[in-house]
C-alpha cells in the first residue's frame, strides 16, 4: 500500500522514547524519512536494526556525521519527492511541528 503522507524527522542523538514513536507512526500507516546526525549512537544503531536492516520499514538517511538541520532537511525533502510524495504535504508536516514547538 502507497502511504500519501510521509514524516521527515531529523535525529542527533535520539531518545529510547523515538522507537516508540517510529513505532506508532508507522501503525498509523505515514511513511518514514530519518536523517541521522549521530549515525554511531546506540539509539541509531537500533533504528537500522529495527525499522532498516530486516524489514525496511523506513527511509533512513545520514551523511556518516553532523551536517546540521539544514542539511538533514533539505536531504529529507529531496528522498521525499524523489519518491513521489508531494512537498507541500511534507513540508506542512515540518512547519506545524515548528510552530507548535514556538507556540505561535
């Protein structure tokens, strides 16, 4: 099945708590996009074990070290439309997480 929504999360030394989350996002049937900034973390390292080596379950995108959101961004929104998801639902994802966050 095709998911219409795809989530772009960017990682730098991510949480246990970001399993569960992966988890429940993909239960709730959005595509995953990660771009790790600490690809040698152990928390990323279960990451690939979980949801990228066995099933694939996620796009999971690093660069081997910190480049900085911006980068990771701009990453995540280039795999997302190379694989035919729409950028402004992307992108919209992005922002009302942002906004959120700032309270605005």
């Amino acid at each position: 099945m095709k998911r219409e929504i795809a989530i772009g999360i960017a990682v730098y030394n991510p949480k246990v708590s970001i399993l569960t989350r992966l988890e429940e996002m993909l239960n709730n049937h959005f595509s995953l996009f990660i771009y790790d900034n600490s690809p040698e973390s152990a928390i990323s390292k279960k990451i690939r074990e979980k949801f990228v080596q066995d099933e694939n379950k996620i796009c999971y995108l690093t660069s081997g070290k910190n480049t900085g959101l911006g980068v990771a961004l701009s990453a995540l929104c280039a795999q997302a439309f190379y694989d035919s998801f729409l950028p402004y639902y992307f992108l919209i994802r992005i922002l009302s997480s942002i906004l959120k966050h700032l309270s605005i």
